[in-house]
C-alpha cells in the first residue's frame, strides 16, 4: 500500500485541522452569538478535537523522520491551538523544504530506539495507521470523559 508523503500528510491534517476550526466557530457563533442551537458544537466540537489530536501526532511523525529539532516540533503542536495556524506553519515547511515527498526511515533504520521504532510503524503503514487511530480514540475518549476544556 502506498501511503502519502511526510509533506502531503502534514498537508493534508493542516488543512483539516483548520476547517474542523471553521465548523467549530460557525457552531460557536451560533450557540453563544445566535443562541438559535448548539448542535454545531455538539458535532463540531468532538470532530474538531480528534483531527487536533491525529494533526499532533502527525507533526511528531513528521518531525521525528524528517529530523526536525524539538523547538520546530513544538511550534507545529502549538500551531494547532490558535485557529488557523496550522496553515502557515505547514506553508513554511513546505516553503524550507522541511517535509519532503519520501519518508526518510521507511526504507532504512534509525540510529535512535525512536526512529527505528518509528521505521518498524513507516514500513507497515496499514496497520500502524490502524493502530495510531485506536490511540488516538483512547485519548479522544479519555479526554471526553474528563469533560470539555472549558466548564
């Protein structure tokens, strides 16, 4: 199975990370602005917070094979908290050439207990994929159960 590129995927989660933004605004504004329903933010809310969390893991992903500094990992886990930045932060990596076409430990071995780990999860892409979804929803449920961010 052919699975995209470290670009094309910060890419692609950047760009649904912002628009899972949009939806949870637009369901905000009607709930607080309007107060005609808070059925956006009973939909929006949750979408929105699981591509945040799948976006986080993606930017670690990316970061680790793409051999990003911590400080460069961290400015793309804290692009996602404001809306909308996840959009310039993934044009500047595409701009520096920082997220290439190719995963650089797909087809090699790290030097690090991390990046050959992550080689393992890169040479099988369906399972790890599948994998990476469950924990993703563990945390997601998790984190619903503790209840929202705000009270």
């Amino acid at each position: 199975m052919l699975s995209p590129g470290p670009g094309r995927l910060l890419r692609l989660l950047a760009d649904a990370e912002a628009v899972t933004w949009v939806l949870l605004l637009v369901g905000m504004a009607l709930k607080y602005l309007t107060g005609t329903t808070d059925l956006g933010v009973s939909i929006a809310g949750p979408v929105h917070g699981f591509v945040f969390l799948a976006y986080c893991v993606v930017v670690v992903i990316v970061g680790i094979d793409q051999r990003w500094g911590a400080g460069r990992i961290v400015l793309g886990l804290a692009s996602a908290i404001p809306p909308f930045v996840t959009i310039p932060f993934e044009r500047s990596v595409r701009r520096r050439g920082l997220a290439g076409q190719r995963w650089r430990l797909r087809d090699g071995t790290g030097h690090t207990a991390v990046e050959r780990a992550l080689a393992a999860v890169l040479r099988r892409p369906l399972p790890s994929v599948l994998v990476a979804l469950l924990l993703v929803a563990a945390v997601f449920s998790a984190l619903l159960a503790v209840g929202p961010p705000v009270g």
